[in-house]
C-alpha cells in the first residue's frame, strides 16, 4: 500500500490469463507494494488485484508497466473505485 500520508487512487484490476500462468502471476503481483490485494478467480477473468496509486497518472503507467508487461497476462480491464 502508498504510504504518504496523501489520498491515494485505488482500483480493482480484472487480468486474464494464458493457461496455468495462475500461481506465476499471483506471486509476482503480491510481491508488488501498490497490490493491497489479489485473487485468482473462477469465470470470465482469471484474477483480480486492488491495487492503491498516488494518481491517475501512475495507476495507468502501473498497469501498462507492471501488470500488462507480465508473462501470460493477456488483457486487464481497470475499475477505479469510487468510495
């Protein structure tokens, strides 16, 4: 989590995966400090993490960078929260 002291932007993101990328891409985006939390899911997408960013700016350079760059990550869709 952002720790500042600041209010902070948080969403939930959706991630779809290729197949048995699961337990690869939990572990990876919960050694990330900005993921507050992540779940493998049954359904249309395979995962969802809440993650917690300073601005739209960095959650949308966040996502691009750190989740969509992922091996086995096929598509992400960003739900920011609003209260």
């Amino acid at each position: 989590m952002v720790m500042c002291g600041c209010i902070t932007m948080k969403a939930y993101v959706q991630v779809s995966l290729d197949s048995a990328r699961e337990k690869e891409v939990l572990e990876k985006l919960q050694s990330l400090p900005e993921v507050i939390d992540v779940h493998i899911l049954f359904g249309e997408w395979d995962m969802i993490a809440k993650i917690d960013l300073p601005n739209p700016e960095e959650l949308g350079s966040f996502v691009i960078d750190k989740i969509r760059s992922l091996p086995g990550v096929k598509l992400t869709s960003t739900m920011v929260i609003a209260k």
